[in-house]
C-alpha cells in the first residue's frame, strides 16, 4: 500500500501531543519521530553564545546550595558562563526541556496571554545577552533599563551584572514568568552589584504601560523577526511615534559567522530559515546625539528614549 506523506500542520499537532503526553505515553513510533523533525525547527543549542552547563555540574562550592534552593521535579539550574574575563557567573532556574502542564494553558487563558516564556530559553534571549554584553557602553551613565518579554531574564541578568546601569526591570506578561524571573534574580543577587534588579509584571494593552512609559532609557527585547507582517507594523508603530530606526543584518562577527554555518546546514539547527531565524538589530532612538569621543548620548532638555532590538526565533 502506497504511504501518504503527513502534512505539516499534522506533524505540528504530533509535537504538541509528544509534549502534554510525553510522561504517561513514550513515542516509540521512527516514523512519526523522523515527521516531525522533518518540520521543527527546535534547535540543540542556539547560537551557543554564551557557554552554559546544568549547574548540578558546576564545580563552584557555593552553587549547590543555589540550586538545593530551587529543586524541584520540573525545574533545572543552568550555569551561564559570560566571555569576559572577571565576570560572574550566572544561574538560571529554568523549566525541564519538553515539560508542558495543561495548567499552564489555563492560565494563559486566564490572563489572556501565551506561555512562549516558558517552553524554553529562546535563541533570541542568547543573542541578546550576548549583543549587551558586548555593548556595555549603551548602559553607562546610571542608565535605567528594562527588557520586555524577557521569558527567563538572560539578557537583564547578564545587563545587571557586567554594566554600571543603575536600575535593570526584567518584565513578562506571565506571571509564571515573573515568579522565575523573582528567582533568578535572588539566586543572582551577588553578582549585581550596586545595581538595582527587579521583576515587573507587563502585560500589553494595559494603562500600567502608560505610567512606565517615560521612566527608562534604554530598553531592550527581543522576538521572532517575521511572522506574516508583524516585523513591518512594528516598524509602523515605531515611525509613528516619532523615534527614527536603523535595521542591520550583520551587526556582531561571531553571530554572522554562525548564522553562515547554520545557513549551509549544520545539523544542530534542522530547517533553519534565514527569515525565521536570524537575528535582526534594529535600534531606534527618539533623540540622538555624539559625543567627543564618539560615544551615543542623550540631551538632559528632552525625554530621550534608546532602543536596542534583536528579533530573531
């Protein structure tokens, strides 16, 4: 008998099952495994930017009792290690790979809001934290910074820890979110500094938005480039709010040399699409000038807004 070949939205739906139905129903099926890595897109490491290990691994004397802390049967603690030399280490308390609960649906339901924060550690979050830690500079002068839709907080973790910002506000619009991000900043609680670090609530299309509006400098996110013509009306909303923007495609050397080798088909990536995967920079100022010595800086006379987004899968 001649066999059909699953469309993709079929071997969509085999993923979402594999997840909810892992623990009580192991796939053993090849055939429907080899489907669905046919259309995922889910990769082993990311851009692997910034080196990390389950910190129950750690050789470190004081992480055990960080992660005893916070042990429990779906969470993992994962030690990122940041390239520069004198830098701390930082823990994440993150959610056990492929562990989905339906009571995370109905609170998605429930606040009207999705639970992309907790599926995993995105590749945009790595990109991220890896453009601000290369870019320490965009948070000097006591500069206040909050990151939007941060999922598990790398970027504000790793801006909190090896910038001089003054105050660092990781937000989500999940509380689940939030209650990790709460953690990972207790468990980071040494490495900030004089620097102040705090979770926030965000949910979009709430008045809260209004009066957090005007109280940071620079802000930073990051999310999927293009999906359908959400990258253009972005741009719209940014045009028409008066902020001028830049978009470059190969902004950092070492994220365009492994995007490249992605591109020809490593196989840690399956089916990377440049469209889909890639990070974007797009920065956007309101008011921007230089200084003597090349460096950005805002006027005193004028609400100044600085805006670094990295949007990528």
């Amino acid at each position: 008998m001649e066999t059909t070949t699953p469309k993709a939205s079929s071997l969509r739906w085999a993923i979402l099952r594999q997840a909810l139905l892992r623990r009580r129903h192991p796939q053993s099926d090849d055939q429907s495994q080899a489907g669905v890595k046919r259309i995922s897109r889910k990769t082993r490491e990311g851009f692997n930017l910034i080196p990390c290990h389950l910190g129950e691994d750690d050789d470190d004397a004081g992480s055990s009792s960080k992660i005893k802390q916070f042990d429990n049967a779906r969470d993992v603690c994962v030690c990122y290690t940041l390239p520069i030399e004198g830098a701390p280490k930082l823990y994440s308390i993150q959610r056990v790979d492929n562990h989905a609960d339906l009571s995370d649906f109905e609170i998605c339901n429930r606040y009207d809001i999705d639970n992309t924060g907790l599926v995993c550690h995105w590749p945009s979050e790595d990109v991220l934290a890896y453009f601000c830690l290369s870019h320490a500079d965009m948070f000097r002068l006591s500069k206040r910074v909050i990151e939007l839709g941060s999922g598990y907080g790398l970027a504000g973790l790793v801006i909190a820890a090896i910038t001089k910002a003054l105050e660092v506000v990781i937000s989500d619009g999940n509380p689940q979110v939030v209650d990790y991000i709460q953690r990972n900043i207790e468990v980071n609680t040494g490495a900030f500094g004089g620097t102040k670090v705090k979770p926030m609530i965000l949910h979009w299309n709430q008045e809260e938005i209004l009066s957090v509006a005007n109280t940071f400098d620079v802000i930073v996110a990051s999310d999927c480039p293009r999906r359908g013509d959400s990258l253009d009306k972005f741009l719209e909303e940014v045009n028409g709010s008066g902020l001028h923007f830049s978009i470059t495609e190969n902004y950092d050397p070492e994220i365009w040399k492994r995007h490249q080798r992605f591109k020809n088909g490593d196989d840690s990536w399956p089916n990377y699409e440049q469209d889909h995967c890639y990070p974007l920079l797009l920065a956007s100022v309101l008011a921007f000038s230089l200084t003597s010595e090349g460096a950005a800086s805002c006027s005193d006379q004028s609400d100044e807004l600085a805006f670094a987004r990295v949007l990528t899968y």
